[in-house]
C-alpha cells in the first residue's frame, strides 16, 4: 500500500504521486488517469488506456441515446 497526501495547489486540492506509484502505473506528468468506482464503493487509480477510453465513450453514446428512457426509468 501506497499512502498518498492531498496537497493545496492554488485554489484547488492535488494529489501528489510518489516516484514508486508513478513507475508502477506507468505514467509522467501529463499522462491521463482514471479514477473510477469499483465494487463495494472502493476507488481506483489506473493509467490511460484506449480499451478504457473506448468503452466510456461507446457508454456515452448509448446513454445519449436512450436519455429519455433512462430519465422515464429514473422516475
């Protein structure tokens, strides 16, 4: 386990990544990170990937596509 500590940049609060979690998730400044929720509620970190990228944008797609049946489900 790696702990990591929220920092103050600015007006913003940033997360700063030691060299080992960099190295580990195969990133550098400027790379993009996705931050996503997995079972039970936990958090995850994970490195760019166009796999990933391609399923949130088709995910996109197909919520645009059915908004109002999502929005009628809602209800």
């Amino acid at each position: 386990m790696i702990t990591l500590k929220l920092s103050q940049i600015g007006n913003s609060v940033g997360l700063i990544l030691p060299k080992e979690a960099l190295l580990r998730l195969g990133v550098a400044k400027g790379d993009t990170l996705y931050l996503t929720e997995g079972p039970g509620g936990e958090m995850r970190l994970s490195a760019y990937s166009a796999e990933v990228a391609e399923e949130i944008a088709l995910g996109e797609e197909f919520m645009d596509q059915y908004r109002d049946t999502f929005r009628a489900l809602a209800k």
